[in-house]
C-alpha cells in the first residue's frame, strides 16, 4: 500500500492511498461489496491488452474523491 499526498493549484490537499490485492478473483470482493448502494465506486474488467495501453485486469475503487456527473449538456463535480 502506497499514501501519496499533493496540494492542487487551487490549494486543496488531496489525499490518495493505493493499494495492490493479490491475483485471485476473492480479492476483488472488497471492493464490490464497498460499491454498493451505500457507497459510490466503480469496478472496471478488461481481458485483453494491446502495446503501449492498459494491460488486461481488473481495477475498482470504493468512495471516490470526486463525483462527475451529467444530464444532457450540464456537466457538474463535486467534491
């Protein structure tokens, strides 16, 4: 598991952990039990790969620092 902090030119300190789960299917239960209705997330599955591009696995996140919504042309983020 890695911390990693930054301040942004705005002057928000953000706060970033990450953390590397083993290979195996179980690992990534975490993470869809976290995403939820209780909680925002995203879990996102490729099986292929190509050179220079994301390499094929699985990758998900729980309560996300920022929220990108839209309906029609409004876009908005929230914190």
């Amino acid at each position: 598991m890695r911390t990693e902090q930054y301040v942004t030119r705005g002057g928000i300190t953000v706060h970033r952990t990450v953390e590397d789960l083993p290979g195996d299917e179980a690992a990534i239960e975490p993470v869809i039990d976290g995403a939820s209705t209780r909680h925002r997330g995203v879990l996102l599955a490729s099986a292929t790969s190509t050179p220079a591009h994301t390499p094929a696995g699985t990758w998900g996140f729980v309560d996300p620092p920022l929220e990108l919504t839209s309906r029609g042309a409004a876009v908005r983020v929230s914190a």
